[in-house]
C-alpha cells in the first residue's frame, strides 16, 4: 500500500525505488553502531549469535532460531533484541516481523474473515463513508494521521481495519493514539489480514498481562495508560543532570514538554523525524515494548540539548530539535546515544509506581512528592493529593519546607526572608490550619515577596481546601490578581473579595469569593469568612 509520491516532505524520496535505496544505504551505515546497551550483561551470550548471525546474513527469518537448539530462551530473546536494533533490510522485513509474531499470510485468514463478516455482514463498502473511529482526541483520522506513506488503496485499508477493530473490541479500546500509527506502518509491507492478525495478538497479550509488563507494553488502551508512560518518561529524564536542566529551561519559556513526548509517543516519531528512522524505531518498538519509545526520546533530547537550551521561544522548541535531528550524521548519534544509556527495568519501575491512580477517589494522585521534612499540618497522602493538583513540571519537583510557625516564629518578614533566601524563582506553596482543625492555603509560581502594592504570578496559581473537604480553586483569565505581598500582609486573588488574606503576625485572616480563583471561601464555614490560624507551613519547590 506504498503511496507512489510521498507526502513525508521535500527532506524524503518520493519514488519507492529511491526510498528503498535510501533506506538500505542507511541501515548499512547504522549497522555498525552494533550493540551498546548491557554489553558487560550481554558480551558472552551475544558474540556466538552475532558470529552466527553474520555467517548466515541471508538467512534472517525464524529458521536460525528453530536449528538452534543450542539457544536457550534467553539467548532466543538477545537474538530477537540484536536483529532489531541492528536494523533490518527492507527485503526482509516481512519475514521477519512475521517471524516475530509466529503468523503466515495463510495462517489469519479465518479469523481476518470472521471479522470482515462480524463488521460489514460480508458486504465491504468500496468507500467508506462512515465516521472511522481511530482512538484518539481527534474527530477524523486526517487529523489523527497527519503524516504516512499509504496509498488511497491503502488509507481504505486502515479505515477498514479501525473499524473492525472497534467492533470486534467495541469498548475495551478507548485511547490508543499508537495503534493507528502502527497499522499505517505495517500495511506497507504486510498484507491487510497479517497486520490485522499481529494487531489481534497484541490486543489480546495486553488484556492477559499483568500491570507491570502492561506498563511496558506497546498498547495501552484507556488515556491514563499514555498519561503514565509519558509521567514516567519525565521522572526518568529528571535523574540526569542535563535533562532537569532542559526540564528546567522549558517550565521558563513555558514550552509544554509533556505535550512534545505525547506526541512522539503517540506518533512513534512519524511526522517529526524522517521515515528511515521511524522506521527502524517502530521495529525495535514492536519488539520491546514501550521502553524503546522512552529511549530514543530521552537519546533526542540529551543529543540536541545544547539547541534546546539556546531556543528562546516556546514557538520553536518543536521545529528546532526536528532540524537538527534530520540528518544522517545526527540520526547514528542518536541510535548511539539510545542504546547506550543505562535504563534498567528497575528505573521504570520506579517511575511507574510514582503514577499509580488512585482509584478509590475522585483524585489523581500521579507523583509522591519527595518532602525533606514532615508537615505538621498535613498527612503525606494529602500531599499526593495537593501533588495531584501541581502544574506538570512542578509535579518532578522537589518540596522543601523554607518556613513554619513553629520552628521560626509568627512574622511575615521572616518568612519572606526565608523564602528569599531559598529562591525567588521557585515556586512556593502555604499551608494553614486553624483553630477548629480545618485545612487550607495556595499555591504560587513565585515567591512570597513584599510587591510594592502590585500583583505578580500567573495562571498555574491555584487556592485549595485540604480539610474537611477536598477542592481546588485554578486562577482564571478574568482577573490577574494573583498574589500581593507587602510588610504587613499578604493577599491571593481579588475581584469581590480577597480570596485569601494573612496578616502580619500570621495568626488572624480571611477568605471571601474572588474572581481572580472563583473559590467560595476556604474557611469551609457558612457567613464566616474570618479565621485564625494555628499552624502556617511554606514549602519551596526545586
């Protein structure tokens, strides 16, 4: 289902023999990037495959793997890791793909039919007119597949085969933005019913596995399962010095990051890199599971940080690192840099059970916060719960506490002294509790600082309620009146009232309606507004 003249871009070739061509000039250069990751693990039980491998080159379906019975599994399974990654010749991909899954051509035939029969009652439409469901945010499969290499027959294809997909598994796939990227794949070398089959497998494997392989598996079928992976990418990004300073530089040109890694997860990198590449990705990808997506993204990022960190606009983040990713020198130091860092399974696994949902409640708790010290105010669960609350970066933030009543006294000078001295560009939460045990405060991007009789902050600010009920209160674009702070109080949100007011002494307050959060009155007691306080915690974020 090769589209004649590809529509990937002035950078691609637009006939299939010059792809082909190209595509082949490409592996042969990569091949010798040979293996990286694990190597003290892997150097024995790989040097008798590669041996082998490279005496019979030609001879790269399961054949090897079936005459050897000298492999264990586990040598099988380096074998499968070595063939992939190493790249394979497009001559070969169909068998080998095949190979991997243990399907033939012949072999899903009768369960392909069943679910032509199932979907169109044995009449398939020679145009598909009907709304194609294609799992994802987006009304029309245009949108969701912005970028392939499908011909019109082919684009009737995988119209065809969402739609059956849908019926056979009508409500266990919900939100699957990488199955649709993986059919467009396939369906350029594999016929209709063997792609049809390898996805059937698949779908049916995740539903059997357990929560830890899920998390490592290609499909995940509900919104929070990309949520997590793409959580779990960032936690991982953080533990490297250069990626919590490109984490660092985005949150400051408020550049999304999360949204970039959702769609490179999402699009197997289809549309941003060119196709050679995604294409060797999306084999490895088929293999290992999720874990090569997370790879290769944190490859591209720590490869191109340096134009990262230069880019002054959040508008060219995107364009930037695609522009010096295109191209063939850059394109090996990536494949280089993705199978030479350390990720072990147990990493990911630290990072998954940072993004477990709650599903008892009606909060997201997605990162535990790490707190060097204990609130005297609030449990650590009501911590997850207010972490649940955080913009997306702050979320791989740290928390500190720079100031609490009962270790620095009741003077609002000393607490902006404090929060001074911890950093003015960190964000800052405040905690209170009063005297009949109620629980409450805000959070700000910035820190508590006497203003000048002006108001700072921005739109990631937010006021709450912790106890007895739960509730968040997120700025609004009405009023921009975030927070003011002068010798003698501080003030969050105005418009009608003052959302939440502290006085010097930080012992007496209140809190009324505001337009700035639209929150009722955090002092969670009817006509009251008024409160004093007992306890005053602040917690610095870095």
């Amino acid at each position: 289902f090769w589209k004649p003249k590809s529509n990937m871009g002035n950078s691609h070739q637009s006939k299939r023999a010059e792809f082909r061509s190209h595509s082949l000039a490409l592996v042969a250069e990569c091949n010798q990037d040979g293996y990286i990751e694990d190597q003290k693990y892997l150097e024995e039980m790989e040097q008798p495959i590669f041996n082998w491998m490279v005496k019979h080159d030609a001879k790269w379906d399961s054949s090897f793997l079936k005459k050897s019975p000298q492999m264990s599994h586990d040598e099988k399974t380096v074998a499968w890791k070595f063939i992939f990654r190493r790249g394979i010749p497009w001559n070969w991909r169909k068998r080998v793909v095949m190979s991997l899954f243990d399907v033939n051509e012949h072999g899903c035939d009768e369960s392909y039919v069943q679910a032509l029969d199932h979907t169109f009652a044995a009449r398939v439409p020679k145009v598909i007119r009907q709304m194609v469901p294609n799992f994802t945010e987006y009304q029309h499969l245009e949108e969701a597949l912005p970028v392939h290499c499908l011909s019109p027959e082919g684009v009737h294809t995988i119209k065809m085969l969402l739609i059956m997909l849908n019926k056979m598994y009508h409500g266990y796939i919900e939100y699957c933005p990488v199955l649709v990227t993986t059919l467009s794949i396939l369906l350029l070398f594999l016929k209709p019913q063997v792609v049809y089959g390898i996805v059937e497998k698949k779908i049916q494997s995740s539903r059997e596995v357990d929560t830890r392989v899920d998390f490592k598996w290609q499909f995940g079928f509900r919104k929070e399962k990309s949520v997590k992976l793409v959580k779990a990418f960032l936690e991982t990004l953080s533990s490297y010095s250069s990626g919590t300073k490109i984490i660092a530089h985005c949150e400051k040109i408020r550049f999304d990051l999360a949204d970039l890694i959702d769609d490179w997860f999402g699009s197997l990198f289809l549309g941003f890199l060119n196709f050679q590449f995604v294409e060797r990705v999306f084999l490895a990808f088929l293999n290992e599971g999720n874990k090569i997506l997370i790879r290769y993204a944190l490859a591209i990022l720590l490869k191109t940080k340096s134009t990262l960190l230069a880019t002054t606009s959040y508008k060219d983040i995107r364009k930037n690192i695609a522009d010096v990713c295109n191209s063939v020198k850059m394109l090996k130091k990536i494949h280089r840099k993705a199978y030479s860092l350390y990720l072990p399974d147990s990493k990911v696994k630290y990072a998954k059970q940072k993004t477990e949902i709650n599903t008892e409640t009606q909060v997201t708790k997605v990162y535990k916060p790490r707190i060097d010290e204990e609130s005297k105010i609030i449990s650590d669960e009501t911590f997850e719960i207010l972490w649940g609350w955080l913009p997306r970066l702050y979320k791989l933030y740290d928390a500190e506490r720079v100031f609490s009543t009962d270790h620095d006294g009741t003077s609002v000078q000393t607490l902006y002294n404090n929060v001074k001295e911890f950093g003015l560009e960190n964000p800052f939460f405040i905690l209170i509790e009063t005297d009949i045990g109620h629980q409450f405060g805000a959070f700000i991007n910035c820190g508590f600082q006497p203003t000048n009789d002006s108001y700072i902050g921005s739109s990631d600010s937010f006021l709450f309620t912790l106890h007895p009920k739960c509730e968040m209160f997120q700025a609004t674009s009405e009023n921009l009146s975030f927070f003011k702070g002068s010798p003698s109080y501080m003030a969050f949100g105005a418009g009608g009232g003052v959302g939440l007011y502290i006085n010097s002494e930080l012992h007496k307050g209140s809190s009324q309606p505001c337009e700035t959060y639209k929150n009722s009155s955090l002092t969670q007691v009817q006509d009251v507004s008024d409160f004093t306080c007992i306890k005053l915690e602040v917690y610095g974020l870095s």
